[in-house]
C-alpha cells in the first residue's frame, strides 16, 4: 500500500508542476496532495506542521494567482476597468475552447476594459494589457516554483525514508 501511495504521489508532484503552466489544473494544490499522500503512508511518519505551512502557502498562492495579473494591471497605470477586464479576461480564457486563452483572455480583457475607459489612449491601454500579461508570467513564475520546491520537500522525504518504503 506504501507503494502505491508513494506512486500516486510522484505523480500528484508531476501533474502539479504541469498544471502551474496551465491553470485549469490547480498546480500547487495537486502537488500538496502528493505531499499528503507520502505522509499517509505507514512509512513516514506524519509531520502535521510541514502539512499546515504547505497547506498554508498554497492558500495564499491560489489567491494571488487571481490578484497579481491585475496588479500588474494597475503597476502599468490601467484603471479600474483594466482590472475588471483582466479578470473577466482570466475567466473567459480559461473557459473558451481556443488554444493559450488562459494567455490570451487576460491580455484582451485588459486591453478592452482600458479601451473602454479611455478609446482615444492606445498606447496607455497596450501598457496595462502588458501589465497584465507580465503580472500572469510572475504568478505562472511562482506557482512553478512552489511545485517544485514540494517536489524537492517529496524526493527528500523519500530518500530519508527510504528504508521503510521499500
């Protein structure tokens, strides 16, 4: 049984660090689950404070995950309808059937919402529209590196138990 949960794990770490790329897959969140998967086994004995500080950031990385392409909206001078439209952008990419709208749909969004705010300043619009992007490359940056620091946190634990594992 240790195996197998060892094994879903591993794979739990993977799927993770592949879903802080792409944000229909809560990257960090599959990664803490492949965290708890290795404690449950009879192996390693559970440590509930790594399970609740990890637990803890990933919280707090779901929810910038959502507030940082819209800082990087208003960083680069877009207005109230820039981050409404970033985030309404956020949704409709994720939703819509078209290849990168996750990348797409933040960008436009913005881009639209400053438009509409002011239609006569392109260049003010472009900038937020960048802001926005930039601001989801940093999440995309951070999400990537949580998965992997858990991923080391995983080879760890199983190297340091590798006797009872296996």
């Amino acid at each position: 049984m240790d195996v197998l949960l060892l094994i879903i794990g591993f794979v739990c770490m993977l799927i993770g660090i592949l879903g802080s790329f792409l944000p229909v897959l809560p990257g960090p969140s599959i990664s803490w689950v492949g965290i708890a998967l290795l404690y449950l086994t009879k192996a390693i004995p559970a440590n509930y404070w790594v399970l609740s500080i990890t637990f803890v950031i990933v919280l707090i990385i779901t929810v910038l995950d959502y507030t940082i392409p819209a800082q990087g909206t208003k960083r680069f001078g877009g207005s109230k309808y820039g981050i409404w439209g970033t985030n309404i952008g956020l949704i409709v990419g994720i939703l819509a059937p078209i290849p990168f709208g996750f990348l797409i749909g933040p960008f436009l969004g913005a881009l639209i919402g400053e438009l509409l705010f002011d239609s006569k300043n392109h260049g003010r619009a472009l900038k937020a529209a960048s802001g926005s992007f930039i601001g989801f490359l940093a999440s995309t940056f951070i999400q990537f590196l949580i998965c992997v620091l858990y991923l080391i946190l995983f080879v760890h634990l199983v190297w340091q138990y590798k006797t009872q594992l296996f």
